[in-house]
C-alpha cells in the first residue's frame, strides 16, 4: 500500500476542507471533503485505512474548527471503520456503492455529532437541524463522494498494488 | 505461559478501541467548556493555514466581484428608481433626525449626563468560514497581534455580527450571533428592547435566535429592534435584530420572541471587532 499518497491525498482534502470548502457552500452548507475520503479509503482499502485515516482526518478538522475537540475524531473514525468493514462485502466497482456510501457516511457521522451535542449539552432543534443542515449536507456529500470515489478507484492498482507482482502484456 | 488475553486478537483489538473511545471522550469532556484560550497546536495549524487562507480569499474576492457586477448591473435600473426614492424620504427623515438630536441634546444635558463616548473599532477582513455546518462562524485577519482578545463584540454596519470566540496570534475565530452556543457561557449576550425590558439571547442550532426574559409578561411588538443591554461581555447599544414573532417552550412554559437577526450573515465581508469595551458600556446605558 502506498500511504505516503494516501496520507497526501488526506492533508489535500484537510486542505481543501480548512480554506476552500467555505467558497463551494450552497445555501451555507460546506462540503466534508474529509468525509467523503475516509468513506472512500475505507470501502476501498479496509477498515485499518479507514479507521486511521478517520481518526487523523477527524483531529485536524477539530483543531480549526470552533467546539470540543473530539467529535470528529469519533464521527470520521466510527465511518471510517464501518465502511471499511464492508469493504470485502461489497464490489468495488458497483455505480451505487460511492453515493450510497458517501449518503450513508454523511448521515452517520452528522448523527453522532448531534449525540455529542446533546451529550454536551449544545440545544439541538431535531426538526429544524434534519431539514436545514443533516439532509442537504448528505446529499452534496453524496455527490461529492460519487466524484472523488471514482477518481481514487482510477489509481486503486497503483494505490494497493497486487503483493504477487503485475502481468505486463506486451504488443508485438 | 502467555496470558490468554496476549492470545486473543479480537480481545486486544476491543481493548484498543475501548480505551480509544474513554480517550476520545475525556479530551471531549475537558474541551467542551467554552474556551477562549486555544492549545499551541491548533495556533501552530492555524498560522500555517493563515497564508493558504488570504490567498483563497483573494482569488475568491476576484471571482465573486466579477460576478456580483454582472448580477448588480442587471438590477441596476430599479434600484435607481427605488433609490431616488428612498433619498427623498430620507432627506425629510434627516431634517427629522436633526430636531431629534437637539431635542436629545437638550433632555441630556438637562440631566445631566455625558456624552456617550465612540466605540474603539477594529476594521478587519473576513477571510475565511468555519468549513463546519454544524457551527456559524467566521475568521478574521486580526489576532493577538492587533489586541483582539476573546469575548470582544463584533459589528459591521447593520448590526451586532457576534463575538471572539478564539485568538491565535494572526487570526480570530469570530462565533456569529446564529450559533447555537452564542448565548451560553452566562450572559453571554445580554438583550433589551426599547421599552427596557431586559432578557437574553438564546440561539438553537438550525440559526433559531430567540430572546428569553426576566419577566413573565413583556410588552413586545412584531418589527421591534432588539439591542445589546450591556449586561454581560457586550457593550451596550448594539443592535443585535428585531421582533419576528412570539414563541413559547412547550416544556418549560417559557415564553420568547423570534428574533430576525440584523445583520445578513451571507454577505459578511468588513467587520469591525469593538476594543476594549469601556465600564460605561457595561450597563450604564441599559434602562
């Protein structure tokens, strides 16, 4: 496996996260760049990847963003590891497995953001945060997943190449 | 002998990811208090992103001036007709204005007070937003350097837009009046209305912001401003929005207004961070 590249592709996406994702928000919702890569890293590279790529992902976005440091960790970790643990149930090449995932994802990792709200005590309007911030938020995740899966999965045999070696066939 | 546990991976894989997760939510329960005082880490994350930041927003202030002319063009006729208007009634409204100041002058200095001194303002550039939906804030491209501390009010020409919620030496983070947790942290943002009856802001996620009183029957009426009271961390007079309707909890009976905030938190460009709030601001103004 090739974790340098994967480790670069995770601090791109902290960056596009940290200092673009404002610019891309439509009706104030920002995309989860972060999100969106650990479910990815976790469908295509296992739970392991997943887990520690949502874990890492998790934290950064916890130190530039305002609110207890944690809550990330937990959400991006928790999908990273779930979808990773799909990743030998499911054909990576299937067209509904990157917005599924990437819906799922979303919806997951804002529900246990709201839990640590509510764990905390921060007054969540259930009705008023499903329909302002959770839906739209899941969607555009979705559509943003089915973009960057597809990118990834073009480089999966560079990214986790075969331990047996490759078969080069030649043309004569 | 090896301990059984040495042996079982599933056990040590459980122990792992239990021992995480107590870890994950001590550090959440020690940083869930409001904190003004952000750890070297986050300030060394934040200097470095700082560059990256000016220079999106740069690029990003192109692209959107470009656009905002083609859009502001096409409007442009009606909002001449609107706007001519508009200076007609506000001439008649400046000649109004003027007899009022007198009158107030006079009322002034018949009881004598002093003259409400200026606020200290810091002009500053939002340069970025929070990448979080699940906070409302914005960042600035003042720090510590420039004597921004936490808890400072900011404003922009409409209204109150919020408060510093954290320094690092080059930027702030400033937490926008539509956050859930602007109103937490005691009186964190003590309100009034004209009439002089005093209360709080409350603001519930999804951007709901709400004033609560002290008193159990208010006279309130739709379309009424709403302004800082000065009770708390914020000077007085700020206008924080307006009277959008009633509300009351349905579990506590409490009742509260609906408050439209003043500010259009879309179109956040220039604030102004209030330095160094004076004790008059606190409270001396407040009815």
């Amino acid at each position: 496996m090739r974790y340098w590249t994967l480790s670069g592709i995770l601090l791109l996406a902290f960056l596009l996260q940290s200092v673009v994702s404002s610019y891309l928000a439509i009706g104030g919702i920002t995309p989860d760049f972060l999100l969106v890569v650990v479910v990815t890293y976790g469908l295509l590279f296992g739970w392991e990847v997943g887990l520690v790529g949502g874990v890492i992902g998790g934290l950064l976005i916890d130190l530039i963003t305002p609110g207890f440091i944690g809550r990330h960790v937990l959400s991006y970790g928790v999908v990273g590891l779930v979808s990773g643990m799909m990743e030998g149930r499911v054909f990576k090449d299937n067209l509904l497995l990157a917005p599924v995932g990437g819906l799922v994802g979303s919806v997951a990792s804002q529900m246990i953001i709201v839990f640590c709200f509510w764990l905390y005590g921060r007054e969540v309007d259930p009705i008023g945060s499903l329909r302002q911030t959770l839906l739209p938020a899941a969607l555009y995740d979705m559509a943003l997943t089915i973009l960057v899966y597809n990118r990834i999965y073009k480089y999966y045999l560079y990214l986790k190449p075969d331990p047996r070696g490759t078969i080069v066939i030649r043309r004569h | 002998m090896p301990s059984p546990m040495r042996n079982n991976k599933h056990l040590r894989r459980l122990m792992a990811a239990l021992i995480a997760l107590i870890l994950i939510f001590a550090i959440m329960t020690a940083t869930s208090r409001d904190r003004a005082d952000v750890t070297i880490v986050e300030k060394a994350i934040a200097t470095v992103l700082y560059p990256f930041q000016l220079a999106t927003n740069y690029v990003a202030g192109h692209f959107r001036g470009v656009g905002t002319t083609v859009r502001e063009l096409t409007q442009l006729r009606a909002d001449n007709a609107s706007l001519r208007e508009r200076v007609q009634a506000a001439e008649q409204l400046e000649a109004r204005s003027q007899q009022l100041v007198q009158e107030n002058q006079t009322l002034r200095n018949e009881l004598n007070m002093k003259e409400r001194n200026e606020h200290t303002l810091l002009t500053s550039q939002v340069i970025s937003r929070t990448s979080d939906n699940w906070y409302r804030s914005v960042l600035i491209n003042h720090g510590s350097r420039d004597g921004v501390q936490p808890n400072m009010a900011v404003v922009n020409w409409q209204g109150l837009v919020g408060k510093i919620s954290s320094v690092t030496p080059y930027t702030s983070t400033v937490q926008l009046v539509i956050d859930a947790g602007f109103g937490q942290g005691g009186f964190g943002a003590g309100a009034k209305l004209p009439l002089g009856d005093l209360g709080i802001i409350d603001t519930v996620q999804g951007g709901h912001v709400r004033m609560k009183f002290f008193i159990s029957e208010p006279t309130v009426q739709v379309g009424q401003p709403i302004f800082t009271s000065g009770q708390g961390e914020m000077p007085a007079d700020l206008l924080i929005g307006y009277v959008a309707g009633m509300g009351s909890s349905e579990a506590s009976q409490e009742k509260f207004v609906n408050v439209r905030p003043a500010v259009d938190f879309n179109k956040l460009d220039v604030v102004h961070v209030v330095l160094q709030p004076t004790d008059k601001d606190r409270g001396a103004n407040a009815p």
